[in-house]
C-alpha cells in the first residue's frame, strides 16, 4: 500500500463500513485491472541488500525516480518513502527490507499493463545503473538472512515488527524476506463479488504452484517450491488464511466486516504519528473505548488502512486482490493478471471454474493450501492433481481472454500472455524448479549466479 487514506470522515455505525466496501461495485464496462509487484533491489558489487541511508542507498534511488517521473513524493518525516502519479494513479513504494513496490495504474487490459511494466522496468535501471543496483524478482531473498535485511523508516513497520514474533514464527520473514506480485479486479454486485472470491479462494493455491519461485533461504534449498506461500502458514493466522466461512451461507459485505472488525488491530494513525495499538480491537476504537487513545473515535482513514493490515490469500477492499502468487520475471508478472482477468471477467469463465470447484471442502481446500508450497503441481485436491486443474483452468482463462477481444497492435488478445503458463505445464515444472535445476547443475550448488541470471 503506497499510501494511507486520509478521510477523517466519522465512523458512527457498522453499517457505514459495509457502504464503505459496497461503493466498490462497478458496472462490467468499469472493470479495470491494477497489479503491484515487489522486486529486491540489491548492489551490483557482492550482491548485497541496498539500505535506505548513504552512498547509493534506497532514497538516491527514489529521489532519483522522482527527478525522472515527475511523480509526487510520499514522505515520512523527512523520508521520502515513495512516490505517486497524481494523473496516472500509479504509485512505488516500499516493503520492510526495501523491497520496490510498483502499484500500477488501473487499467483496461493486460496489453496496457504490459506497457507499463516494461516502461517501469527501464526506468528504474536509467536510474538504479549509475547507483550500481539491480533488481531481482523472486519469491524469497536467495541469500540473506533476516539479520541482513535493512529496515525502511516507516511507522507501520515498525510496529509491525515488534508485534509479528507475538503471533506466529515466521512473520518477520514474511515483511523483510518475501516479494509477490497481485493483480486487484472488481466486481459488479455483491453476488458477483461473492462468486469471485469464493473461486479465487479455491483457485489461489493453483495459482501458488504455477508461479512458485521460492525455493532458496540462506543460500541453499529450502525443501519447498514456494517457500513465500508457506511462511504465510505462520505468520498471523488471526488476519490471513483460505477463509472457509466465505462458502457459507449469508457471505456478504457485512459479513466480511464482522471478519474484519475481529482482525486485531496494528495501529491508529494520528496526525503524522502511528499509535502502536497493535493487539487492540477496532469495534473498541469505534466505541471510543481504544486504551491509551480515550475518547478518540474511528474515521474512514482509521478504517481503510486497518483493512490494508489484513492478509487472507484474498482480500477484498473496493476489489478483490489475488495475493497467492510470488514475484517472478517480466512474463511472470504479465501471466498472473491474464491468469485471473480470464477466468474472472468473463461469465462463461467464471460460471465454469465455479462449477470446477464448488463441491471442494473447506477440508480440501486447506489440505491443498498447506500441500502447494512443498510439492506444487503435484498436490492432490478432490482426487485430482493440481497440474490437472491447472490445465482446465488455464483453458478456461485463455477462452475467458479470447472472448474479451481485446487486441494488441500486432491483432494478438491478451492470451498470449498466458503462453509462459501453458509451455510451464507442457515440461511440468514450475520456476523453483527450474531454478534448483541451475543450483544443481551449471549453478555448482551456489545461489550467486541468480542475480546475473534473473535480474530484471
């Protein structure tokens, strides 16, 4: 999230934070598509994370940025903290250890998001050469160790970080270890959200096992495809998980905020300072019961941001966001958002991927996210193996994209960028995979020559 909300508009009812979500409903003509991707930037010498203060540090690099863009900075303080674009809607931002967070624009289709990532991609190497940094998209950090990571001067996260070893072992790898990429689509009714984030829920760990891309910690294999998706397993399971009640009868708005409004709390956001609350309940802040903030009272500002805190593998805003893949190269980046844009906006897609998955139980469902990480497209759901679903699946996407008939310039729809899925599932392999085979093999057992290989 690049920015907190400022909307000091009174929270007074319940009801005003299911309106609040409810405003997200589109018209089918408005669906637009928003993916955000997370890189680590590390030093061109010795392959070394790059901190936020000195010689060639992370602010150069976004003050650089800013010179090049024009964009307006996001400040902390004194810190710039990251930059968006008034007119575009795009912003960059950054994760705990400095990952470098692209939120793109929203748009109408993937050809325009293609455009705009490979326009972000050359900008920041105009930018990021003469500092001598690289990028490097992958799910986890090969090489360093949480001790190693720097830590951005950002208030959330400092909060964050003191609380993550309260509720789970793994969290603190999740904020400074872990990069993904999410696409955010929208939805024309409370049904069809409902629909859509019953199937993405379903689907996420398909998509899992497709873009795994983790497969290293420390500098050696770690025994999972996707170590990124397993961390999340013990990270906070308060605020992230497979969300079996959403299959319940009575799913709705108001019941994602009675989901939410039980999600502790991580701060309040006063003015220009982060109140640690972390632990706390928002129905308390909303009552003016808060400890240690007494009499102060929840406001839309208050409640945006504490929705952006929390994790399921979807999470619904004013959209959906598809949270279950890890980063990866360009193609990768460009695979997901037609992944789900072909399955989830277009009906037929839709109305058969539902079909796919409706009689999996909340039992399966959890067996296949907790599988996915370690065997990927070997794990088993309702008999059949996710490299099966996953080829339905893909085929239903590619005729979900042909059937939106939306054209490049060379007369292509936006399934050519699932062709990179489609040649995955033909060798059977996933980009751990594929990435253990060079640390096997020409690699010589070492993890350095990744980041010559797959930087971006």
């Amino acid at each position: 999230m690049a920015r907190d909300q400022v909307d000091l508009t009174p929270i007074e009812r319940r009801d005003e934070l299911v309106d609040w979500i409810a405003h997200g409903i589109r018209p089918k003509a408005q669906f637009r598509i928003g993916t955000e991707h997370e890189k680590f930037a590390f030093t061109l010498e010795g392959h070394r994370p790059v901190p936020y203060e000195g010689r060639r540090g992370i602010r150069e690099l976004l003050e650089g940025m800013n010179l090049l863009l024009g964009w307006q900075p996001i400040m902390e303080g004194e810190n710039v903290i990251g930059l968006f674009d008034v007119t575009g809607g795009g912003a960059i931002s950054l994760e705990p250890g400095g990952q470098f967070e692209l939120s793109g624009a929203q748009v109408e289709t993937v050809h325009q998001t293609s455009s705009e990532l490979m326009a972000h991609l050359a900008q920041i190497r105009e930018v990021a050469r003469p500092l001598h940094i690289g990028f490097l998209g992958i799910g986890m950090t090969p090489s360093w160790t949480r001790a190693e990571m720097p830590r951005m001067p950002k208030g959330r996260y400092k909060i964050m970080t003191n609380y993550m070893p309260k509720v789970g072992k793994l969290g603190l790898d999740m904020m400074y270890r872990t990069c993904t990429v999410q696409t955010n689509l929208d939805f024309s009714s409370e049904a069809d959200m409902v629909k859509k984030l019953r199937v993405s829920i379903a689907l996420q760990p398909v998509a899992t096992a497709l873009f795994a891309n983790s497969p290293f910690t420390d500098g050696k294999p770690n025994g999972f495809l996707s170590y990124r998706a397993e961390i999340w397993r013990d990270t906070d399971n308060a605020r992230s998980g497979m969300l079996p009640w959403a299959f319940e009868d009575g799913m709705g708005f108001e019941r994602w905020v009675d989901y939410a409004l039980d999600v502790p709390m991580y701060f309040v956001k006063h003015g220009d300072e982060y109140v640690d609350v972390a632990g706390q309940s928002f129905r308390d802040l909303m009552a003016g019961k808060l400890p240690g903030m007494p009499g102060a009272r929840a406001t839309i500002s208050d409640w945006a941001n504490h929705i952006s805190t929390i994790f399921p593998e979807v999470r619904l805003k004013r959209y959906l966001e598809m949270r279950g893949a890890d980063s990866g190269a360009l193609p990768n980046l460009l695979a997901l958002p037609a992944f789900w844009v072909g399955i989830l906006y277009d009906d037929l897609s839709l109305d058969a991927a539902w079909d796919l998955v409706k009689n999996w139980t909340a039992d399966e469902r959890q067996a296949l996210r907790d599988a996915v990480p370690k065997v990927g497209l070997a794990a088993k759901v309702h008999g059949r193996t996710v490299f099966e679903v996953a080829t339905d699946v893909l085929r239903l996407a590619r005729a979900g994209l042909t059937r939106r008939k939306h054209l490049d310039i060379g007369g292509e729809d936006e399934g050519k960028y699932l062709d990179i899925l489609v040649d995955r599932l033909a060798r059977g392999t996933t980009p751990a995979q594929e990435l253990l085979e060079k640390f096997n093999g020409p690699w010589g057992g070492s993890v350095d020559p990744i980041y010559a290989e797959e930087s971006y």
